[in-house]
C-alpha cells in the first residue's frame, strides 16, 4: 500500500523521532481555534532544510500530497488536512541564526515564532514591526506563507515588506536559497515574492532574512470617541499628515464591539463613556508627546473627536491594547462566523450598511460585531446567527456588497478553505489562470497543500 511505502521510506531516511504516526499524529490539535485533532498519515518535524527537501523528494517520488504546518493559528482553513497527507511541521527548525545589527536583518528558520523574533530584535535594540495577536503562536514561515498583517500595517506594511530573501523547498525537493539580505536588489524577478502569501501551496519556506528597524524611541497611544463615520475618514488624514510619518495604528471599533469588550464579564473598564457610535485606538511611535497632544487638541477642535484619553504609562497603553485585542468576547454567546475583508475607506460605510440590511433581512435576530484596521482598509466582522446551515447565507450578505466597489474577500488572512468559494468575487478570471499556471510550473504534481486557494488545472 502506498501509504506504508510513504510512511517506511520517511522513517528509514530521516529516522523515527522525525515522523510521528498513528495516535502521536491524531491526538495533535489541528489548530488554535479547532476543537478537532490532526488528520494525516504522518507528521515530519524536520530539523533542517535539508531534511525538509529529503521528505519532499520522497514524497514527490510517491505523488504524495503534503501540507506545511507552522503554528496552526490560520484563520481560514489553509493548514488543514486529509487522513491521506503527509504534515511537514516547521515546530523545531525554530533558530534565530542571526541579528545583524549593522546591516539590520534578521535571520531565522521558519519555525521561529514571531514574538521570539520581536524579543531578540529587541535585545540588540531594534524592531520586527510585524505585531498581530497571535504573536506567541504563530511562526515566521505561517506569516509569510499567509502573508500577515496585523496591528501596524499602516506604517510598516504587510509581512511581504518586511522579507528580504527567503530559502523554500519545491515540491520535487530542490532547495531555493534566495536569502538576499539587502534593501535593494533587481538583479531579476524578485522570487520571495511566490511564497508569501501562497500558503504553502508554492513550496515549503525554510529559512527567511527579515528587515528590522531601529526601535522608536516613544510610543504615543491614545483612544478617542467619534460621532460620525465620515470623521473617521477626516481624522485619519488630520492625524497621519501632522504626525510626520508616525502614525502606527489607527484601529477602528464600532460601539457594539467597544460595549462588549468593555463590560462584564470581560475585564476590559472602558476608558471612556459608552454612547458612541465609533471609538478609534491610535498609535504613534516616535512622535514626540507636545506634537500628538497638539494635533489631537486639533482634532478637538474641528469636531472630529469627541472624547479622548491619552496613555499615561505602559500599563494604561497596554490596557488599551487588550480591549482591542479582547476579539474572544465576540465568541460568547454562541457560534459565529468571522470575515476579513478590504475596500477603500471612501466606500466603507455604504459598505457596512448593505451588509447589516441584507442581515435584517435574512434574519429576525443576529449578532455582528465590527472592528478592524482601519486605516488599512480592512474590516473584521463577527457574525453570530444560530444555526450551521446558515453559514452561507451570511457569507453572502457580507461579501456581495464587495463585488460592486471592488472590495476583497480577504485582507490579511488569506484563502485557504474557507474563502476559496468567493475567490472568484475579487479576481479576474486572466488572475486565477495566472495563478494555476504559476501552481502548475512549480508543482505540476499538485502535491503541495491540495485543494487549498483554488481549484488547480
Ligand atoms: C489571537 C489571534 C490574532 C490574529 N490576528 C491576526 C492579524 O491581525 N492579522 C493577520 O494577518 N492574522 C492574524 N491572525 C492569524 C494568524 O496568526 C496568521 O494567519 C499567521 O500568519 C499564521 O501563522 P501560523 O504559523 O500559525 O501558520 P499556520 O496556521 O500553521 O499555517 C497557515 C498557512 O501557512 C502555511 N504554512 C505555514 N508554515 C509554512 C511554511 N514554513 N512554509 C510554507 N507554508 C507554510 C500552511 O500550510 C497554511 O496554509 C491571528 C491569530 C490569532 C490566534
């Protein structure tokens, strides 16, 4: 049987500590926000690159699918598995190799998880912008493989900015070591850029070379109250164009999900009264404090906030933090279905009622909270409706009002499962055959996290 054949000639080339099989596969999660377990023949914990093109060769030898697994914290069912797959899990290639301070990069495995990567930045004084609330979870191979956004993109850009080069193993087990470790480099295409954001469907990211920064030498946090969505728009632009460039965040709530996170049972208190209608988290690094309290007094001034308190201290920063990362909350009174979607702030509040219209009249009661990065265009909506066969209802409440302004079914979390359906919404036709051609080049077996994205040839 193929199976054993695959599973044999794993264990006999890398050694049975590298695979695990039976029960030690099965009783694994399959993810942070599953409740079920790991369903694959095998899983390979690989401790090298070298190891990783080895269990590919094999597996490409046997027409053996295979799906890469870094932290499982994916939101859209890009990690998982069929009892017939073989899992390559990245959990122990978790080396920091190098900090180069001078140069400012960083060179990792991807097994390295993000807030590690942060926390060795920092010794040596410097920033890995990238910050999302799965930071003590997730890898450097998923956020580049999803091509993650998080909580700074605003200033910093997506994941896919902040890789310099990246070292992946094909499909057939050749080793691509394009660990490039300079700012500029167009000697050719630029190849990075096939493995982040195709979730591991490309090929399996190994080793990366991540562009620091020099730590911000302050950090001004504020939340403020506004009245009207359009002032949201207004403050953006007030705030970003007098900060100087250092504006890091600028995170939407609307008043449900503020109420929510800000009363019991959640330990959030509110910092600021509860009657309206949008709150906005903003974060400045390297501003100095004068030039932020000036320009929210401004913003004061034109209207365009209507209370406001400003972090006093770490602990006051922080807390602000968790209100807005307290995304749980939303979770607790039944099932819910959560979307990530994108379109020009210009068009985001028609956006927004289309969505609750079509609802009220899909259904008598509902649930949808609503938050996001706003200043990047991306909207998260939680909707909670009872009942599983009514997924699909919801999800086409909430993306068709997309197709018409142009909007993507996905900001940051990618396609995975979940969203494949509705790939279709927000790319051309010319634009997935492009993509099955580039998946057919590079994996003509279709070996690599099958069925995932899109449909291939
Ligand atoms: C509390 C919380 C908050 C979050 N907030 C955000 C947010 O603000 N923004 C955001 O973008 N995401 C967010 N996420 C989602 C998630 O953390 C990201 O999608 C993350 O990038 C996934 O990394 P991972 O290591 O867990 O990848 P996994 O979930 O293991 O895998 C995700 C995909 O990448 C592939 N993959 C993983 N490693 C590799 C590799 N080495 N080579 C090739 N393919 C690989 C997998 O096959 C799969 O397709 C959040 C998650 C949590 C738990």
């Amino acid at each position: 049987m193929s199976e054993d054949i695959v599973v044999k000639a794993l264990i006999e080339r890398l050694g049975a500590d590298c695979v695990l099989t039976g029960d030690d596969v099965h009783s694994r999660s399959a993810g942070i926000w599953r409740s079920d377990t790991i369903q694959a023949k095998a899983i390979v914990r690989a401790r090298s690159t070298e190891e990783v093109s080895e269990a590919m060769k094999i597996c490409h030898a046997h027409d053996q699918t295979v799906v890469a697994h870094g932290g499982l914290t994916g939101l859209v069912k890009a990690s998982l598995t069929a009892p017939d797959d073989v899992v390559i899990s990245l959990e122990r290639m978790n080396a920091i190799e190098e900090i180069d301070a001078v140069n400012r990069t960083a060179t990792v495995q991807s097994g390295a998880i993000l807030q590690t990567i942060q926390e060795a930045a920092e010794e040596q004084g410097l920033m890995f912008p990238l910050d999302l609330g799965g930071r003590g979870s997730c890898t450097i191979g998923g956020n580049i493989s999803t091509n993650a956004g998080g909580n700074r993109v605003i200033r910093y850009g997506m994941t896919r900015d902040m890789v310099l080069g990246l070292e992946a193993v094909l499909a057939d087990g050749t080793v691509v070591t394009s660990l490039n470790q300079m700012i500029k480099n167009n000697a050719g295409y630029d190849l990075k850029h096939l493995f982040v954001g195709s979730e591991g469907s490309l090929g399996i990211v190994t080793r990366a070379v991540l562009r620091l920064r020099e730590m911000p030498t302050s950090r001004a946090t504020m939340f403020v109250g506004v009245d009207e969505f359009a002032k949201l728009g207004q403050l953006l632009k007030l705030i970003d164009a007098e900060l100087g460039g250092t504006l890091s965040a600028f995170e939407v709530m609307w008043n449900n999900f503020y109420t929510l996170v800000t009363t019991e049972p959640a330990k959030n208190q509110p910092p600021i009264s509860q009657e309206y209608p949008y709150y906005v988290l903003i974060e400045a690094m390297g501003a100095n404090d004068e030039l932020v309290e000036a320009v929210l007094g401004r913003a004061y001034e034109e209207g365009l906030v209507v209370d406001a308190v400003f972090a006093q201290s770490e602990a006051q920063r922080q807390a602000l933090w968790a209100m807005r990362d307290d995304v749980e909350q939303c979770f607790r009174y039944g099932p819910t279905i959560s979307f990530d979607v994108s379109m020009r702030i210009s068009c985001m509040e028609d956006y927004v009622q289309a969505v609750q219209a079509g609802m009220d009249d899909a259904f008598d009661e509902y649930r949808l909270f609503i938050f996001g990065h706003l200043g990047d265009g991306n909207l998260h909506l939680v909707a909670g409706v009872d009942g599983a066969e009514k997924r699909e209802l919801v999800e086409r409440c909430v993306y068709a009002p997309l197709e018409p302004i142009g909007g993507s079914v996905s900001a940051e979390h990618g396609v995975g499962l979940e969203k494949k359906p509705y790939l279709a919404m927000c790319r051309s036709p010319e634009e997935i055959d492009l993509m099955r051609t580039l998946k057919t080049a590079l994996d003509p077996k279709g070996l690599l996290n099958p069925g995932k994205i899109f449909d291939a040839a």
